[in-house]
C-alpha cells in the first residue's frame, strides 16, 4: 500500500478510466496485476439521481477492485453533490469529478472538460461534493481548453480551495481530445505548484515509461489508460508467454459472459484485438474470432494461436 496524502493505493501505477472498456471485469483483471488504484468510466450525475438501468450497471464494482474511485460528470453543485450522496451509498473508496471529457455533447452542457473554463465552479462543483460526502473527493482533469487557454493554473486553485485530496492530471487540452502528446512539463509543473498530489497521465505505454515520467515528473503515481487495454501485464512490467496471453483472453472473456450473459461475448470482440494484435497469425484469427458467437468455439480459436 502507498500513502497519497488521504488516498490509499495498492500500488504507484493506476488503471485510467476508458469508457467502454474499464468495466467491472477488466478492472479486476487490472487489478489481480497489480494496478494500485482503478476509476469507473464516467457516470452522469443526473442519471445517478434517476437511477436508470445503464446507470446502475455502470456503478457496479465488487470488492476485489478497491481501491476504486467512482467517476461522475454533471454541470451544477446541486446535481453532484447530490449523485455524489448517492453514489457514497454504495461504498466506493472515493469519488472522482470528470473535467476532462471532451465529448461536445457533454461539453456543451457545461460538463466534463467545459468546467476548465470556469474556475468558480469548479470550486462550487468541487466544495458541495467535498461537503456532502466523507469519502475522499478526486478530480481528473486536462490542462486547459486549447493551446491558447491553459487553464491549469486556476483549475488546480481552485480544486484546492475546493478540498479535493488528490488530482488526476491528463497533459492534453480538450483540443486535442486524444491526439498530439500530453505535455508532461506541464504535468510537472503542477507538481511543484501544489501539495495536493497530483497522478499524472498520458501516453504512457509501458511499465518502464511509468517509471521514467514518475521521475521525471515527481509524480507519486502515474495513470495508464490506452496502454492498459490487451495489455494488464503493463502494471507488473512482465513479459507474458503467449500461453498466459491466452490464459488472461479466456478468463477474461468468461468474466464478461458471467457479468453481462451472451452479451458479454459482443462486448469483448474489442478486447480481443487489442490481445492479440502482436501474434502471429493474429489477423486471420481475428477475423474468426469476432464473428463468433461461442464461447467454446472462442476457446478453441484462441487455443490454435498458440499451437500456430
Ligand atoms: C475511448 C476512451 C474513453 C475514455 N473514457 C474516459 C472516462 O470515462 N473518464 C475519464 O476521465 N477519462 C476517459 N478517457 C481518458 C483516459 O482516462 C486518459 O485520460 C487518456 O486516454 C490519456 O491516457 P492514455 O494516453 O494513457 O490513454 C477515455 C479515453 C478514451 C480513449
């Protein structure tokens, strides 16, 4: 366990949180590799307080992911501070703030990377989640709008008047959505700015790159998203044999059958690729893997890559 200020985590490198992709299952699996921390994907405040279906599912985590932050986005104090009420019901180790969502949809409602642009409410979001709730509150966000509007400076001001106990920090502006390089002098910077610590992330892809930005940065921690994606071993840094490559896919893919029935099959043709993009043999298998819709056929699909 490692100390973040409050925050307690289970190791310096942590699971981003990739809508889509970051679901209860993956994040176990991240986990049981040694991902010290996990995040769900965003979760919309208003939802939260409806209590729809979706929003339900999304919110499900299970012991074994602690620690684990849930995320949620939403525009006013109101709003979150009561989803945040909501959402500290179900036990999570903490609760996260999106400010980094560049989706116009969830820009244009003055949600996720929009707050960037008002640093009085991101203090006003920030201090009625901070007052509501008696878990830990976090914050993920960019460092500015676009090139011209690095918002960074107020943002982290104003998150630390607000009480947050630690900073997820992803060295892109909104601009970029995912393109271009996240600008770790940046993230660096906000290092020395602040006592609040600060995770940071972006474009890291392998156990020995966390390592070179923590030092580089002075970060505590660091946060891996993309890279984490077919690739749980980046946590541990170890080189998986081909055997426990496909050892981890068939796992994972009983995981996804166990938490969504057949369903589970569709939602892992994505994982799938990501696996086995660097097999040999690996374009023709998934081809024939993604149009299955058999679990044991999978199984024996998979199990001809290591024998290929
Ligand atoms: C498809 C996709 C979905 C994402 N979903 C979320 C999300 O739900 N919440 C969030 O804070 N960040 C989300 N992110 C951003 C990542 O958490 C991370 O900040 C970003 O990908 C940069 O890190 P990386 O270079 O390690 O991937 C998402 C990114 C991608 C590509």
């Amino acid at each position: 366990m490692i100390s973040l200020g409050t925050i307690r985590a289970a190791g310096p490198l942590m699971l981003a949180p990739i809508a889509g992709f970051t679901d209860s299952p993956y994040r176990r699996i991240a986990r049981r590799h040694g991902a010290g921390l996990v995040v769900t994907e965003l979760v919309s405040a208003e939802g939260i307080v409806r209590m729809n279906r979706k929003t339900r599912d999304l919110l499900g985590f299970s012991d074994e992911e602690r620690p684990i932050a849930v995320q949620i986005f939403g525009n006013g104090p109101d709003i979150m501070a009561d989803a945040a009420a909501v959402v500290e019901e179900l036990g999570p180790d903490m609760i996260d703030i999106n400010m980094g969502c560049p989706a116009r949809r969830v820009c244009a409602s003055g949600s996720g990377a929009a707050l960037l642009l008002d640093p009085n409410k991101i203090r006003a979001v920030t201090e009625s989640i901070v007052k509501k709730v008696r878990i830990p509150v976090t914050a993920k966000i960019r460092i500015g709008w676009d090139v011209d509007t690095l918002t960074y400076r107020d943002t982290v001001r104003a998150l630390e008047d607000a009480g947050v106990s630690l900073i997820f920090v992803h060295g892109r502006t909104r601009a970029q959505q995912y393109g271009g390089r996240a600008d770790w002098n940046v993230i660096r910077e906000i290092v020395e700015m602040t006592a609040v610590p600060i995770v940071g992330n972006g474009d890291i892809r392998s156990f020995t790159d966390a390592h070179e930005r923590m030092a580089f940065s002075g970060c505590p921690a660091v946060m891996i998203g993309r890279g984490a994606i077919g690739n749980p071993w980046i946590f541990s840094g170890r080189t998986p044999t081909s055997a426990e490559v496909i050892t981890q896919i068939k796992e994972h893919l009983d995981m996804m059958i166990d938490a969504y029935g057949d369903w589970g099959i569709m939602l892992m043709r994505k994982h799938f690729v990501r696996y086995i993009h660097a097999f040999r043999g690996a374009k023709k298998i998934r081809k024939e893997i993604v149009v299955s819709n058999d679990r044991d056929e999978i199984h024996e699909i998979l199990d001809s890559l290591i024998s290929a």
